[in-house]
C-alpha cells in the first residue's frame, strides 16, 4: 500500500474543479446533488436522497463482444447485437451500462431494494450472497436484451455455500420471482503469488459520471504507478452525501491522498485546525475516455496472448466459506451463471423473520413517542448477510448478535447495539439520538467487524 502523499495547494486548492466556475458546476463533471425518484418505481425507496448506492458507467458498443469488469471485480459478458429497444429494434452503436452491487446489509438499506420474499404466503427474509442491478441506455432510453439471448455474470460473491437460489426483481410489481438457473461456484485460494499478479494487472478505465463532483490532481505517480496508465485520469467523489461544494471555495493550506484500494483513495483537506475527509475513485475524463478504453484492450489482448493456461483443477478447493470471511485476502468467491435481461438480481436463501419482541423505546429527550411508534425499523442478525424492515413493530433474533435502527426525523435515527439489545430488560431499551452522518457511520463500522 503506497504511503500518504502530501501536496501543497495553491490558488482554490491547487486542484482544478473540473467543469466548475465560481460556485455553479457546470454540465462538465459537477452537477446538481438533488436525487430525482423515478416515478415508475414505486417500491424501490432509498432513504436518503442523497446516499444511495451509485452506479459503474461502463460504454459499449452495441455491435461487439464486450466485457465489463467491476470495481469488486464482478465480469459480465454483453453479446454483440442482441440489445434492443422499447420497440424491439436491434440498438447500434454506443450504449451505456450502468451497474451497481451489494455486498453487505448497510449498503442494501441504502439502496432501497425490498428484500422479503413471499412463498405459499409466509413471509421471509432474503440473506444475499450477491445483488446487483444491470441497466442499459441510449439517448436516455432504456434498453433491453433480445428476447432468447442471454448475458454470462461471475459475480463476486459473499459465501460459497450451495443452498442459495437466483432471483429476479419485478419492478412493476415489487416482488422477487424465483429463476430456475443454474450456477457454477468457484472458490479460489489467493496466495503471495497471485496477490503480486493482482497488482500487475491491468485496471479498466472508467468514465467520469459527469452528475459527480471531482478534482484533477497531481499525484506523485512513483508512488501511484496505477495512475500512470491512461491520459485524462481525475478524481471523482464517492458518496453525494459526503461532499459540500462550499469545499471549492476554500484555499486549503494542503491535501494528503492515502490510497485504500485501487478504487478507494481518501483526500484529507488541512485548513488550520481543521480537516475535511473526502472519499474519491480515479476515473477517466468523458473526452479521454475511448482512448483509455482502447489502450486497455489493446493491453489486455497482448497479455492474454502472452497468459499460460491454467490448470483447472488450480481454481477449487473444498473449504465452506461464510458471508463474512469471504472477500478476504485468502479467497475469492465467484458465482457463474447466465441473465437474460437486463434490471435487478440476487442471490438467496429465504430465512425465517425475527420473533423476539421489543415492547417499549425510549428515547433520550425526544417525547414524541407518536413518531417512534410510526417509525420503519431495520434490523441485522449479525450472523447473517440479511436487512430485516419491521414496519412500527421493532424486534430481534433471539440468542443472536443483533443492531436496530430507525430514522425518526429528517436529520435523526436512533440505534440499539448488539449490547443494548442483549442486555435489555422488560421488553424496553432506552436509546439516544445521532445525527444521520453518525448514525450511518456507527452501523458501517458494526457490520463491517462482523
């Protein structure tokens, strides 16, 4: 892991805002942070319009073979001349795609999608080991996958374990349908050898969403060598809710970059005594976009030439891998299979809900308890890679490590803590208030040491 660079700033930052005047973004690489709800879709509700889960950009040729490679490192493989239009046309030339998963329960609240499952009338509860959403544009068209043809996935997945299912999302109607499709599980053990092979390997180009903040900053590449490689590299913020513009119109007395993983850097803004943390991915400028996607392939082309095969037997091993182990440094879990359109997917198992009963909250100078009793409460088995909603009726899973949340106004939330949880009395636990930023950043930190 490359050590924090330091860079001194001049003028507003010494980082050029890209496509920023004064203090209105323009077209080009800042826009409007305001979230718009597509109004044909009525059961997805993320809860903060500003902290959903974005997408991947990836731009394709409709009339090629094209593979797209994922920051988790997800590959799906689009057929040339098999998407269509509202109409059912073949679409010609360049379509964007844009793709997101879910890897954890914070990251499936934030994202909105339900996850109950009706069978024979009893509701459960879905435990993922991989979601993901697939759409396709052109011109602001969504497009579609010709009937009968079908897109091969390798998803990164959080468990090998066999007795999870593939199911589809119907938009329309709000509900998860089963697909009778077959998958292939490969566990792969990494070794010294392989993780070497890994930060040789090529990293795909990605284009700036231009409704996304970003800086153009000169970074050390002795030190970033992965920054090296394409022309029009900038540096787009992660995250809508985590960055103010104001930021723009500060002239910071210095900016440190520390690099998390190929897709995570993390920019620390010094003024005095205060710093501002702001999380960033490397992409591509849109102008310099199709030149770095064409030196990747061309690059990818020679070392797949150059690459020996490998012996079949080398990518399994027979270890049972659980959700919170499995994206680790000494595996790596991939789930084959086909989908034959485009929208949302996942990988289940229904479990049963949660049967323990929360009577009474109380909560730290807040005594409009018409509010709690109204509030949506989520909940985690912290043994399972599951998100529970529990509409005005708040419980847990006995004998089980457990953290529950709600948002009580636009700007507050409430959470018990497996402790609290574990230890409470009466049916009753008396909780107190955080702001959203905290809140958010408590549970990411509880579910992240699962």
């Amino acid at each position: 892991m490359p050590s924090v660079q330091t860079f001194l700033l001049f003028v507003i930052f010494s980082i050029a805002l890209i496509g920023c005047q004064g203090d209105e973004p323009t077209k080009e690489g800042s826009a409007d942070l305001t979230y718009t709800q597509n109004d044909k879709i009525n059961f997805i509700k993320p809860p903060f319009l500003d902290r959903d889960i974005e997408q991947e950009i990836f731009m394709i040729d409709a009339q090629k073979d094209e593979e797209l490679i994922t920051e988790a490192g997800s590959k799906i493989k689009v057929y040339k001349n098999t998407i269509v239009d509202a109409n059912g046309d073949l679409v010609k030339g360049e379509v964007k795609i844009e793709y997101r998963d879910f890897h954890n329960p914070l990251e499936i609240y934030l994202s909105g999608i339900p996850m109950e499952y009706d069978s024979a009338g009893i509701k459960y509860v879905f435990e993922t080991a991989g979601m993901f959403e697939l759409k396709a544009y052109q011109n602001g068209e969504m497009l579609n996958l010709k009937m009968d043809k079908k897109m091969d996935v390798d998803l990164i997945s959080t468990s090998n374990e066999t007795d999870f299912n593939f199911y589809s999302f119907n938009e329309a109607k709000g509900v998860w349908s089963y697909e009778d499709e077959s998958m292939k599980i490969i566990t792969t053990p990494k070794n010294k050898t392989q993780e070497k092979e890994e930060a040789k390997s090529l990293i795909k180009p990605i284009v700036h969403k231009t409704t996304n903040y970003a800086f153009k900053i000169d970074v050390n590449k002795k030190q970033y060598p992965e920054l090296e490689a394409y022309e029009g590299t900038i540096f787009e913020v992660k995250g809508k809710g985590s960055f103010n513009p104001i930021y723009y119109n500060i002239q910071w007395d210095k900016v440190e970059i520390d690099c998390k993983n190929r897709s995570h850097y993390v920019l620390e803004l010094f003024k005095e005594d205060t710093s501002i943390f702001v999380d960033v991915k490397p992409v591509i400028k849109t102008e310099k976009y199709n030149q770095a996607i064409t030196k990747y392939k061309k690059q990818k082309k020679n070392q797949e030439e150059n690459l020996e095969e490998r012996n079949d037997f080398d990518v399994y091993v027979s270890q049972s891998i659980s959700f919170n182990s499995s994206i680790s440094s000494q595996y790596e879990i991939k789930r084959q299979f086909q989908v034959n359109g485009f929208g949302i997917y996942n990988v289940d198992q229904p479990k049963i809900r949660p049967r323990g009963s929360i009577e009474n909250i109380y909560v730290e100078g807040f005594d409009e308890k018409k509010i709690i009793n109204r509030a949506s409460y989520y909940l985690v088995n912290l043994k399972q890679n599951s998100l529970v909603s529990l509409y005005s009726s708040p419980k847990y899973f006995k004998a089980r490590e457990n953290i529950l949340w709600a948002v009580i106004d636009e700007d507050k939330m409430i959470i018990a803590s497996p402790e609290q949880i574990k230890t409470m009395k009466d049916k009753s636990l008396h909780l107190q208030i955080f702001s959203i930023k905290e809140g958010l950043e408590i549970l990411g930190d509880v579910i992240a040491s699962r």
